[in-house]
C-alpha cells in the first residue's frame, strides 16, 4: 500500500476504478493484508454510506462488493446518462433466464421442458446480453449444451451467489424438471 494511505482509502479507490464487483481476496493480495480486514473495512464502508444517507452504497454482488448509487436516485442518473438504462426483458426470456437460474445448470431440453415452449432464441439472447453462458456439454448421447447464469447476471439482480434467488413457490416445485439434478 503507498506510504501514507490507509486501507480505507485505497478500497474506496479500487471501488472506483473496478468494472467489476471488487473481491477481497484480490484487494488483501494487492495490499498484502488479511482478507478478513479488507472485507471488515468494506463493511464498515457500507455501514457509514448508509448511516450518512449518500447518494450511493456499497453493496455484495456476485462474490464481490461494488459501489453503486441508490436506487431511488435511477431517475436522475437516467436523465444525466440514458444510455446506462439497463436493457428489458420479455417475459419469456425472464421465464427462460429463471429455469437455468434455478437448475444452475441446464441443457436446452430441460429449459423446453420446464417452459413447455421452444427456447432456442430466447437462450441466444441471454447469451447474448451476457446472462449465461455454455458451461460445457453434457455426458448423453447428443452432448448438448450446458447453460448457467454468469457474474453479470448476479450483478445484474444484485445478489451475491444463487443461494440469494427468493424461494420458489410449492405449485412451481412441482413442476417437472424444476429442481430436479
């Protein structure tokens, strides 16, 4: 760490300058600290933006954290940045993105299975936009496709691991190949 600076301060700067959620272990590495201090200072961070009502926070994304500003102020950064709006989904490819969310992994035919509908494009666009992606092919006969969701999409719903979906409703549970490994 430079002479002179704190590890509060150097973790605000790579808050800044990270496009991607900030892992402790990588911040402890570059600093040589222990990773427990980086993630109390991280969340002492959060404590103190929020208790101080800023215009943003600190949040757990994706394994990491990441310095975002809050929600209620979307509309003003919208109007000051509209292309930072983030891009909709239609409902099919939500349905879609939520049956290989929920499977963690999932090959097409299991996403068609759950939808009841052919999935081929809709699973193209999640691709697409980066919220899946191949994770490799399964072991039966065809190989097919393996899709899980990706670290933009932990960020994109703001959760920190997949332990963060809310829980499915007992009428979707038992709905064949929804749950099911």
């Amino acid at each position: 760490m430079p002479a002179g600076v704190g590890l509060r301060s150097a973790v605000e700067a790579l808050l800044l300058a990270s496009s991607e959620p900030l892992r402790s272990c990588a911040a402890a590495a570059l600093f040589s600290v222990e990773e427990d201090a980086v993630t109390g200072t991280l969340r002492s961070l959060a404590e103190e933006y929020r208790r101080d009502r800023r215009g943003f926070q600190i949040v757990e994304v994706a394994g990491g954290f990441r310095l975002v500003t809050l929600p209620e102020l979307a509309s003003v950064v919208l109007a000051m940045r509209p292309e930072l709006a983030p891009s909709r989904l239609s409902g099919a490819a939500r349905e879609t993105l939520a049956a290989v969310a929920y499977r963690r992994e999932a090959t097409r035919a299991e996403v068609e299975r759950v939808r009841g509908v052919n999935c081929e494009k809709l699973l193209a666009v999640l691709l697409e936009h980066g919220l899946i992606e191949e994770r490799g092919r399964r072991d039966v006969p065809g190989r097919p496709i393996v899709y899980a969701t990706t670290l933009r999409f932990l960020e994109h719903f703001g959760l920190a691991s997949l332990d963060d979906l809310p829980p499915l409703p007992p009428s979707v549970n038992d709905t064949p190949g929804v749950g099911e490994d």
